[in-house]
C-alpha cells in the first residue's frame, strides 16, 4: 500500500491547541487523524474543515486515559487507514490529548494524581508503544509538554511531574528508534488561552495581566502561537531535530 501524502494522528484534536496543531499540520501538506474524547461534533467541524482545504481527513474516539483500550483503538486507526487513506501506516504522532489539574500538594488526592497519570503519563507512554509499529520509519513521535517543567506554579506539582516525565521519555523514544528513523521532540507550550483547565486564564483579566509581566513577549499565547511549531516538527525541515525540547512559552520568566 502505498500513500504520497504523510499522515498525523493527533490526540485531542477537536478544540485548543490540539484542533490548531491539526489545521495547521494540514496546511503543511499532511492528511489528518484526530481523536476526541467525547466532542464528537467538534471533531467533525475540524475534519470538515481540514477537508475543505483540500487534504484527507478522519476522526476517532480515544479515552487516552484508558489504556487496556488501545489495543482496539489500534484496530480501529488500521482500519480506517486502509479504508479512508489507502495505507496502513501512519507517519506523525502527536500526543496532545489532556487536562488540567490544579491541587496544593497537601491538598492532592491519589484519585486525582492516578487521572493525571493514566491521561498525561501512562497514556502517552502506552499508545506511543502500541502505535510505534504502524509507524512509517522517518516518522515521528511529538509530546506535549509544559513550561511548568522549568517554571514553579503552586498546585500544578502532579501535572508537572506528569509533563517532566513525559520528557524524559521523548528523550528515550528518539534513543531507541533512531535506526528506524523516527524522531521524537517534546514542545512545551508556557499560559495559553484556551478552554484548557476550565478556561482559569482565558477567563482572569488578572491572571492574563500577571503572565504579561513576566513574559518577554508581553502576553499569554493563543492556540495559535503553538500549533505551527508542531507542523513544523511534521516537516522534512525538522529532520534533524530530535531528542529536544522546546519551549513555546514567548520567552515565560527567562
């Protein structure tokens, strides 16, 4: 089976900067795959608008929390990659699925520490093992990070733990399938404005003001600061880089 476009599957694809990483990688000549979780028609708007500026594109469900599921969801994308894209093979990853989370360490619970590491640790960390076989060799693996791995926020110390291991195991992803070809970089985004984490900074006329001040570049990000340096890193422009991560943040308390 052969496929002259390259192929993205994107987790958390149908809004944020998930949906932007989409439009934009699309715009770099790749046919999309996003996955939703429950916002089914969010997702179709997003394929219906990547199929509208002329490239393929499809939408699957995927709790990327739910690991004993990836096996079928594995099925699922083979499946539809013969059917809708006439391969079996995709050629990006790009795990941006997730949610916020914000507890003082006295405050954290195990129920809430196991939802951010099934979703931001071992979700990542499963579907990457389980997808890395149905990966094109000269692909690659992108991760999303946080600034908050360099940066200290009050209560984002279990989702920072959670990103901070996420980056150690990008580095290993790109060590041990460098023979293949296939590459894998973390980004790590600083404050953006989306509806991630209820919205807490898009909805703060204060919150906003504060991440200004310590920003080199003056303001919080949109989910458009972020989604071209994914498609960037989807790119034959990027084939040298690997192993990396980069910090997409405006220049966040330098």
């Amino acid at each position: 089976m052969e496929n002259k476009s390259k192929i993205a599957l994107i987790t958390g694809g149908s809004r944020g900067l998930g949906k932007d990483m989409a439009l934009k990688t699309a715009e770099k000549g790749l046919d999309i795959i996003i996955t939703y979780n429950t916002n089914a028609d969010e997702a179709a708007k997003v394929v219906d608008q990547i199929r509208r500026s002329g490239r393929k594109a499809e939408a699957l469900q995927l709790n990327t929390g739910e690991i004993k599921n990836f096996a079928a969801f594995t099925d699922q994308l083979i499946t539809t990659l013969k059917e809708q894209f006439n391969t079996d093979r995709i050629d990006f990853l790009v795990n941006n699925a997730g949610i916020g989370g914000y507890k003082l360490i006295s405050e954290v619970t195990e129920e809430f520490f196991d939802e951010l590491l099934n979703i931001h640790f071992k979700g990542v960390y499963f579907l990457t093992q389980q997808l890395l076989p149905v990966m094109n060799d000269g692909g690659g693996v992108i991760n999303v990070s946080s600034g908050l791995t360099r940066i200290t926020y009050p209560k984002s110390s279990a989702y920072a733990a959670m990103k901070g291991a996420v980056e150690v195991f990008t580095r290993y992803v790109a060590k041990e399938f460098g023979d293949r070809g296939i590459r894998a970089n973390t980004i790590a985004p600083g404050a953006v404005m989306t509806d991630f984490g209820g919205a807490h900074l898009r909805n703060s006329e204060e919150s906003q003001k504060a991440i200004s001040s310590v920003t080199a570049l003056g303001r919080p990000a949109v989910a458009d600061d972020i989604g071209g340096v994914v498609a960037f890193l989807c790119t034959d422009d990027a084939g040298w880089v690997t192993g990396q991560r980069i910090e997409v943040s405006g220049g966040l308390q330098l």
